[in-house]
C-alpha cells in the first residue's frame, strides 16, 4: 500500500492511494498523523480501512506534503555507499572508512514534498544532489537487535538529501550543509513493508533534466538497513514516523570535474525500483524586500 501525507481544504491529513486516487484514512481510522497510525494497532487493518476510507481527489490533483512531515528525528548516513566514498576521497577528502555507520540529523522544517520545489539558498550555489532510500519507523524501540530489526519497518519511500556543499564543509561536522529549508526532498508516498520484503535489493536511480546523473543498488550500501536501526536505536529511542535516510550512491556533483551544480529551473527526479520517482523543481531562494 501507498501512504500519504497531503494538504486539502485548508488542513492537512493523510491516506492511502488506491486505484489512482487518494482515499482518506485519517477521517476512518480517527487518527490526525501518518505518524501516530504507523505505531497504532489500527495500522494492521489498512487494507480494511482503505476498502471504506472516501475518495479526497485524483492523486495527480493533490498537494502533498513530505510523507512524515514533522518526524521526531530524521538520522541520515553519511557515505554509506563504498562507490560514493571513494570518489569524494578520489576528489581530494581526506577520509577514511568508518568502523560504525557515520550519522547526522536533519531537522523536519529542512524537508519539502514531491513536486514541491527544492530550494536552493540565497548564499550558495553549490546546491548538491543525493539521491537516498528512506526507511520508515513503525515500532519504536530501544537496543534493537540487528535480527529483529525488520520488525520495526513500516515502509520505504525515496529522498533527495540534497547539500549544501560549502556550508557542508565550514566545520568537520556537515549538519550546517544538510539543513537549509526545503533541500531534503521526501515522497512521493511511502510503500509499506508488506510490499518490499526486507532486505531486497533495490536499484536506485537520480536523473537531473532527464540525465542519468546516479545509478546503483541498495546491496552497495556498506552498512544495511538492519546495522542502521540497531545503531541508530541504541543512541535513542526511534519512534513511530522516524525517518532513516540511508546514503547516496556516487554520481553526486561535487565530485564532477569541474563539480556540477543544481540550478534554478532543474528538474531533478529520484526513481527507486518498488517504491516509486520522486520529482522536484529546483528554485532560488526568494529575496527578501524591505
């Protein structure tokens, strides 16, 4: 099944889509977010709940928001993709490979939807691309075994982490390039689980006005899903409606010679095998007048 998040009428709720239309489960199941049904008992009876929930609109006609919107934590990875590691290396990081998976946090005013514009901010113009697999929490948990880790997946969407790539790399620490407002692109939908059986590979696929700037697998990536939430659910508590974004694969523009930027009017899509394309045109951030 596809799940939304969307704004309609002035509000914003959730559902799933079926058939080429959105279906409102949030009306049916008397739950406001996406995020408190994933960790609901309700989230079992989707099939159920779809089958009754009423048409909102065609899909094509909705405004979506990122599928979580306001997730409580978004832990993403850094070169979590050995190709991508060896080419920021190759372009002259000093880097070398980690012994655990290397993690930040975005925060969620960061995020944007599908079709919504990836902005590109007003002091930079070295506005990256990264195409990702986003994972989405369902059952909380703490010091989650590596072995049950499966259990704890409510579905996969796709994500553009785009960066800020100066800001990235003002301090050794790279949050300050990760964060600027609408760079981390989240949607369309998220497939759930059901749908992908855990640990299946993935093809993965960013193109930028059409062109195929990335193009790789999920079983690239050094550390997997399961690493990923036992790492991440040692930290802290992971909740319902937390977001992992699981690294990019090379082809990223910084390491283009010379580096290649998104600019004003792109159209950047990322397509995963299973899950769906997420689209986003990239605009300049407004000026701001007195």
């Amino acid at each position: 099944m596809k799940l939304v998040s969307y704004f309609w009428q002035g509000g914003e709720s959730w559902g799933a889509v079926v058939d080429g239309s959105v279906r409102d489960l949030a009306r049916v199941s008397g739950i406001a977010t996406l995020a408190e049904f994933l960790g609901s008992d309700h989230f079992a009876e989707r099939e159920a709940l779809a089958a009754r929930a009423p048409v909102v609109a065609p899909f094509e006609q909705m405004t979506l928001l990122p599928v979580i919107p306001r997730p409580e934590k978004i832990v993403c990875v850094v070169r979590n993709y050995l190709d991508h590691h060896r080419e920021v290396v190759a372009v002259g990081l000093d880097l070398s490979l980690s012994e655990q998976p290397p993690i930040f946090i975005r925060v969620w005013r960061s995020q944007c939807a599908h079709n919504a514009p990836i902005i590109r901010p007003a002091v930079s113009d070295s506005l990256d691309w990264e195409g990702e697999l986003a994972v989405v929490i369902g059952r909380g948990g703490r010091d989650i075994p590596e072995a049950q880790a499966h259990e704890h997946v409510a579905g996969y969407a796709c994500y553009n982490d785009a960066s800020v790539r100066e800001w990235q790399f003002h301090a050794k620490q790279i949050a300050a390039g990760k964060n600027f407002e609408s760079t981390g692109a989240f949607g369309p939908w998220m497939v759930t689980a059901d749908e992908i059986p855990f640990g299946t590979k993935l093809k993965l696929q960013t193109q930028v006005n059409g062109r195929t700037v990335q193009s790789s697998d999920t079983s690239h990536m050094i550390f997997g899903v399961a690493k990923l939430i036992n790492y991440a659910s040692t930290l802290f508590t992971l909740s319902p409606g937390d977001v992992l974004v699981t690294g990019t694969p090379a082809g990223v523009g910084y390491s283009n010679q010379p580096p290649t930027y998104l600019q004003p009017g792109d159209v950047c899509e990322v397509s995963i095998e299973r899950v769906g394309t997420l689209r986003n045109v990239v605009a300049a951030q407004p000026v701001a007048r007195d």
